[in-house]
C-alpha cells in the first residue's frame, strides 16, 4: 500500500472519529448542570468528554435553537444588516420592554446595534447574543445561556432597565452605561468621550427613528 494510501485513509478515519464525537456530544441528553469539554487535537480529531484530564479541553458552548436541535457554536460570525427583527425575536423583544416598561422602539434598537437580531453573535471583547452581554453581565442578570434567545433579552432589557433608573431616566447616559460600563458614565460625569460610544448612540437613535417609522408605515400611516 503506497503513502499516499495510507494518508488519505488516516485522514477519513480522523474525521469520522470527529464526526461521530460530534453528534453524540449533540445527541446525547445532558443534565441542566453538566459541563460538557472539548479539544481538536493535531490530527484534526474533536474530542468531547464531561470529565477532563487533559489541560487542552475546554468547555463546549450549546445553544438550543427553536427548532429544538442542539448546535456546538463556539463563535459564529454576525448576519447581514438587517432593519427587521425575525417574527420570533420581534415579538420577545416587545414583550419584554413592556414588561421592564421601556420603549419597545428603543430596545429594538439596541438589540439591532448590538448584534443586528443575531443570537450568536459574539464581538471580540467577548460579549454574546442578541443584547451582547458581557460573561460578568450575564452572571449579574442571572444568564445562564446568553445563547438562548429568551434569557439574553430578558437579561439585556433588565440591565437597560437598570442603567435607566441609575441616570435618572435619561436614556443618552443609560446607553453610553450598557455600552461603555456605567463606571466610565459616572467617572466623566457624561457621555464618555470614546469615538465608539458615541457612534453607538448615533446609531441606536439613528435605528430607533427607522423602526418608528416602519411602524407607522405598517400601520397605514397611523390611521
């Protein structure tokens, strides 16, 4: 058997042991705490364990989609700029600002200036899903997947809502808090002057005035 035989046997060997690692790492039920690690080794092979003995593993990230099939997404790149939350997401996100009493307008906006509805996104400073919430924000809101839809707008809302009642209702300060940490708003005593803070809010006010008027058009104009 010649070399380069016996290479591309090794390789469909090693993906296969990828592949079959995978799913059952997806297939199998997990308990709600269970640790699920995995590492890719030199030859391309994923392994997945619950019970680590090598420093290479590292934990796993799952999320649970809507259709209910469990995907190993440990970072998946934003979507294209989009006005319009997905049907499901445009109705969490209404749902939740009015039970946090906040702007339905405005929290749209935020969710699309932070992530554009994307529920995996994840920026290189670490923040994750559709609200972009921070590891530390999402332990402060009580997240305990910032990759399930529902948790991370419930989280980013309540932490709006938080910045909202800190500065005294003024949604200008409250932003530049959930964008720039409310430290860095109090430390200023004002908008912190960091360029991206401040595109930030540009375009958080620049979407808040578009899904207004979408909605008014989708009303026939408010009639």
């Amino acid at each position: 058997m010649d070399r380069d035989t016996v290479l591309a046997r090794g390789l469909r060997r090693s993906m296969a042991a990828a592949l079959a690692g995978l799913l059952l790492a997806c297939a199998w039920p997990r308990p709600a705490d269970a640790e699920v690690y995995s590492f890719r080794d030199r030859g391309g092979v994923l392994h997945f364990t619950n019970a680590p003995t090598d420093i290479r593993f590292k934990p796993a990230v799952f999320s649970r989609p809507r259709l209910g099939r469990v995907l190993w997404t440990p970072r998946l790149s934003r979507r294209q700029s989009t006005a319009v939350a997905p049907d499901g997401i445009d109705h969490l996100l209404d749902r939740v600002a009015r039970r946090h009493g906040i702007d339905r307008a405005l929290v749209h906006a935020v969710a699309r200036a932070e992530s554009n509805f994307d529920p995996f996104a994840v920026s290189r400073a670490g923040a994750q899903g559709i609200m972009q919430l921070m590891p530390e924000t999402a332990l402060e809101m009580g997240v305990v997947d910032p990759f399930r839809i529902e948790q991370n707008i419930e989280g980013g809302v309540g932490y709006l809502r938080r910045m909202l009642e800190r500065f005294d209702g003024d949604v200008r300060l409250a932003l530049a808090a959930y964008n720039a940490g409310p430290g860095a708003v109090e430390r200023h005593g004002n908008i912190p002057p960091f360029p991206e803070t401040e595109e930030y809010l540009r375009r958080v006010f620049l979407y808040r005035q578009e899904f207004l008027r979408s909605s008014l058009a989708g009303r026939g104009g408010g009639a």
